[in-house]
C-alpha cells in the first residue's frame, strides 16, 4: 500500500491548487461581468453617488487581482463574506443549514439505494435466461434513464395532483431535540421517491453485471464442487465479492451531491444547497457563489479520492503510481 | 472471435472487402434494440434539422384565440396558455439540441479533443503530462455548476460582442435569432466536454505510435502532420463515433437542465423551456397532457442514447455485460 498512500498524499496536495484555480476563475467571472451587481443588489432606485459610494467602500475601485488577494486572505481567517439575500448574514452562516436539509434528504436516498438495489440486483443476476431477465434490465435501463427534470414533473403530477397522496413540494421542518430535521415529513418522499428511483435502477443494474461476472469465477465453481449450499454460495462467495466495486458507486453518489440537487430542488422549492445556489447565481451574490463553488469543489474532491482509495483496495493490479490511474 | 465465425467470414468474402467497419456496423444493426435506439435519436434530430421545413407553425406563433386546445387536426399536440402548437415547439426545441450538440461536439470533442489527443499522445513528456493534469482537474471540480456560472456571468458580455460583430458586418439578426446564447452554451460544454475524447484518442496514439506502419512511414520520410492525420486519425474513426454518440446525451440532457434554469438558450424554443412552462403543480393539474409532450421527447431520447452507449460497449467489449 506504499505506492497508494504517495498517491493519495500527492492528491490531497492537488487539492488545495485546484480549489485556488477553481476560485480564481470564479472570482474573475463574477468581476468581469457586464453586471454591475452593486446597482442591481442597491436597487433601481438608488443614485449613481450611493452605487460609487458602496463602490468605493467595498473595494469594488481596486484592481482585481487586489480584491482577490484580498477575498483570499480574508477567506482564510473563515470570512467569506455577507449574504445578499440575508443582509448582515455571514455566509456560512446561510450555507450550512441549507447544505443540512440537501444531505437529509441525501443520506435517506443512499440508504435507500443501498438497501433495495443490492438485492435487486443480485436476484436479477440469478434469474439470468429466464424470462425475468429481459424485464428487469429493461426496466433498469428505462427507469435510470429518466432524467430528474422529466421524472420530478411526471412524479409531481401522479402523485400530487392526480392521486393527491403527497405534497406538491416545499419541506417542512419540525425541532426534533433541538434540531430543525424535515426528513421526517411527507414533503420529503417526493424528492427522496425521485433520486431514489434513479439510483437503485442504476445500482441494481451495475450490481447484476457485477454478480454475473462473480458467478463465472472458478472459486465459485470451487464451492460449488465442495458441496455448499447456493444460499451460502450466493451470500458470502457471490455478493460480497460483487460489492466491492459497488463500495465505489458511493463516491459518485456523494460528488453529485451538489449539482444533481440543483434541478431537484429548484423544481420542488426545497430550501438547500442547490436551490442557494440557483438563487445566488439569479441575484448575482457573488461571495455566497464563491463559497458555494468552494465547498462544491471540496466536495467534489473529497468524493474522487475516496473513489480512487476505494478502487486501490479493491483491486490491487490498478497501479496505483504516482502518475495517478490512467 | 472464434474459430467458426473466422471460417465462416473467409468463406463469405469474396467480392466484398469486409472491413472492421464494416463487422462493426454490422453487428449493431443485428441488434433490434440499437436499431430502435438509433431510429428514435434519427427522429429526433431530423426533426430538428429540418423544423423550419416540417414544424407547421413558428415555435412563437401565438393563438390567443386558441389557447389550450386538444389535440385535433390543425394542431396534432393541442396549443399552449398563448395558443401556440406544441407539435411545432417539439421540433423547434429538437433543433436546439441539435445546434447545441453539433457545435459541442465539432469544438469540443473534434477540435479540442482530438488536436490536444493526437499532441498529447504523440509528443510525450511536457507537454502531454501538463495537458492530461488539465484533463484531471477538470474531471475534478463540480461542472455543472461551473458551466452555470459562465452563462450566467459571461451572457451579457457575449451578446455585446455578437451586437459589436452585427454593427461591424452589417449581418443582421444574429442577437435576434439567439445565437449568443448557442455560442456561449457550446463554448462553455467544450471547455469541459473535450476530456474524454483527448484521453481515448491520447490513449490510441500511445499506442499506434509504437506499431510498424507508423515506423515505416516515419523511414521513408512522412512528416509529423501526415503521419498523425493520414495514418494515426483514420484508425480511429470507429472509436471517435462511439465516443460522441456517447457524449450527445450528456450535452442534450445539459441544454435542457440550463435552459430549465433560465441560463441556456434564450429566444428559441427548448424542451428546458416548455418543461419550465408546463410543470408546476397549477398547470399539471389544468392540462397535464403538455407535460407529458416535452418529458416524453426528452425520456425517450435519453432512453435511447443509454441503450446505443450500452450496444456499443457491448459490441467493442464484448465480455462486459
């Protein structure tokens, strides 16, 4: 494991670089556009003098690699900035609870995922021939190829509108031990019916191929030949050899974290990350899309490591060199 | 390959040169469900081409005399809230993913892709190992939420520039028919989308770099240039195909999610934008039949992108299942 854990250090020093590269070009974008977003966040109705005032007092006059230096230096004392939207707020202070009611809602969904498509997938493998088979890759395949954007409407409208057994969006948060926890409430299956859909379809499709795989193995006919049972075939040789890749599926899962909830949120107006995150980039509030990429970007690098530590233990003969898997 | 199917491809071969390509086209149309893939996306996209020839209407022709219709014979789908035909705006929006998706795959997966592939392949050392960390950070940062930010922060910008290039051509229209918003989409779905094709082709050149031909062209004198486009890009025609094919969805599925969010296109029709019109809890519950128009086009086409990737993998790795 010494070639893993050089590598595993050369990444985590990457990461730091990536975040400066990943800040810079936002930080630029959000200062090179056209938009003046003092005059738009002062409002139509302010005078030029207040606009150049507020200008002039936030640094805004400055060249930009100044007030970059600047935004770098004070977000690494831990201030990034004001919300806009939430005058006098600190950012991160807007940030955590809406990132609480995205990984809610998440967590229950990987739980979900987990759970159903690992059987599933299993007994899709085992029926393989046999009538079943065509079924359940075609539903698979149809039901992980439906996009959040048209399965959220199409969900909404089933079971919103026409059965009227849910709530058509919103989430609803209720103080459980001094915590504001929403999961609990029936505004959450929706969005937790749409994501969990999807991904127990894709895993479940992706554990079939793994267990099909498993099965051909001679150390499966090994345990055959010595007389075992198929249960205990299927359950300790078959399946737990089959979940190792599958152990990697959760870094994915955890790096669409942020993007995937953007759609989703936006469509059933749940108060997290990504709904933020649209509303930010809507009202040009700059430091809360700095902070926002940043932790997206962190996220997200987190998750790829843990998917390239993941496939290192798994599978040894991915060399794992200091160049990285190619 | 086994033995029988080598036999047995001797014994045809008479006349007809049978060439990889050739056992390679022939074994995805063996298949009924790539076949359908394949027809369905063929639907899609002709439409798309062809929507000012087949869509009836002007995806903006507003009816307010008209609004909400059935389905019926002037209008096949039914109308909308401003009595515009739906039929018609489904064509329309298949033609923005159709300029979406061939300006991203000419400028990201063809001209970036392949020209930072063949260089990075061919010229090992410097410059391949900066260009494939490039390659690994962008795999490493959340692109969506970049590509977001670029449309949403550069829009403005690059349709100032687009008036500036109408003053200065004398080409009018160009700002009116939403081509800054094409431009600035593509751009952005190419500076992120080249990665995968670069590491196929980088990965190909590695390795046909070394082979005999390229070795003898090299000794009787073949410049670089002729021997990277006459000898190294032909080979990889097939692999360059499947990689785009596999790479539409993404980009169609991206036009739409950023149109939805009101950062794509603007001024043209949009299957992001008619979901955005006719979702929603109030509208669902009036007329759910246009709902179902643009997410049935939509799914499909997702279907039936999934289905080919899996046919072709499936064909070019046939020990995957």
């Amino acid at each position: 494991m010494n070639g893993l854990a050089a590598y595993v250090l050369r990444r985590l020093l990457l990461v730091p670089v990536i975040l400066f590269v990943v800040s810079m070009v936002t930080f630029a974008l959000g200062r090179y556009a056209p938009n003046d977003y003092v005059a738009i966040q002062a409002g139509s109705r302010a005078r030029p003098e207040t606009i150049e005032r507020i200008r002039e007092e936030r640094g805004l006059n400055d060249p930009v690699y100044e007030q970059y230096i600047r935004y770098v230096g004070k977000a690494l004392r831990g201030d990034f900035g004001q919300s806009v939207k939430y005058r006098g707020t600190d950012v991160q202070d807007v940030i955590f609870p809406r990132l609480w009611v995205t990984l809610q809602y998440n967590a229950v969904v990987m739980l979900l995922t987990f759970a159903i498509g690992i059987p599933v997938g299993t007994w899709a493998a085992l029926r393989r021939g046999t009538w079943l088979d065509p079924l359940s890759i075609g539903t698979f395949v149809l039901v992980a190829s439906v996009p959040v954007l048209v399965s959220v409407p199409l969900l909404q409208w089933l079971f919103a509108v026409k059965l009227g057994w849910l709530p058509t969006g919103g989430w609803n948060e209720r103080n459980i031990l001094g915590v504001k926890v929403g999961i609990f409430s029936a505004e959450a299956i929706l969005p937790v019916l749409a994501l969990t859909l999807v991904s127990v379809a894709g895993l479940a499709r992706y554990m079939r191929a793994q267990v099909l795989d498993v099965l051909d193995q001679d150390f499966v006919r090994t345990a055959r030949a010595k007389g075992l049972n198929e249960y205990p075939v299927i359950t300790r040789h078959v399946v737990r050899n089959a979940l190792l890749p599958i152990a990697t599926l959760m870094g994915f899962e955890l790096a669409s974290l942020f993007t995937g909830s953007i759609i989703l949120e936006t469509l059933l107006g749940i108060p997290g990350i990504g709904l933020f995150a649209f509303e930010s980039i809507g009202s040009r509030d700059y430091d809360s899309i700095m902070a926002i990429v940043l932790l997206g970007a962190l996220v997200f690098q987190i998750a790829m490591l843990l998917v390239d530590i993941a496939y290192g233990f798994i599978d040894p003969r991915i060399r794992l060199s200091a160049e990285g898997p190619t | 390959m086994n033995q029988a199917e080598l036999t047995a491809g001797s014994l045809e071969a008479g006349e007809i040169r049978r060439t990889p390509q050739f056992r390679f086209y022939r074994r995805l149309v063996r298949r009924p469900v790539a076949v359908a893939a394949i027809l369905i996306i063929l639907v899609v996209y002709t439409a798309g081409v062809l929507a000012p020839v087949v869509a009836p209407y002007h995806f903006d022709d507003a009816d307010l005399h008209n609004t909400f219709a059935s389905p019926s014979g002037d209008h096949l789908l039914g109308t909308d809230r401003l009595g515009r035909d739906v039929l018609s705006r489904l064509v329309w929006s298949a033609q923005t993913t159709v300029i979406i998706s061939a300006l991203t795959v000419i400028g990201g997966s063809l001209i970036l892709g392949v020209s930072l592939g063949l260089t990075t392949g061919y010229f090992a050392g410097r410059v391949d190992s900066v260009i494939m960390r490039v390659a690994d950070a962008l795999y490493s940062v959340p692109t969506f939420l970049l590509i977001l930010i670029i449309n949403a922060t550069m829009k403005d910008r690059i349709k100032s520039l687009f008036h500036d290039i109408e003053d200065f051509s004398g080409i009018g229209g160009l700002v009116r028919s939403g081509a800054p918003n094409f431009f600035l989409l593509s751009l952005a779905l190419s500076i992120f989308g080249w990665v995968g094709m670069a590491r196929l082709v980088r990965s190909q050149v590695l390795s046909l770099r070394e082979s005999n031909y390229v070795l003898a062209a090299r000794a009787i004198g073949s410049s670089t240039p002729r021997i990277l486009f006459r000898h190294l890009l032909p080979q990889l025609t097939n692999l360059m195909v499947v990689t785009i094919t596999l790479s539409l969805g993404a980009v169609a599925l991206a036009e739409v999610s950023l149109t939805f969010l009101g950062i794509g296109v603007e001024d043209h029709a949009s299957f992001g934008v008619m979901i955005f019109q006719y979702a929603g809890p109030t509208n669902v519950r009036a007329h759910p039949l246009l709902l179902f128009a643009p997410t049935i086009v939509v799914a499909s086409l997702m279907l039936s992108f999934n289905l080919l990737g899996d046919a072709l993998t499936d064909i070019l790795s046939p020990r995957r299942r």
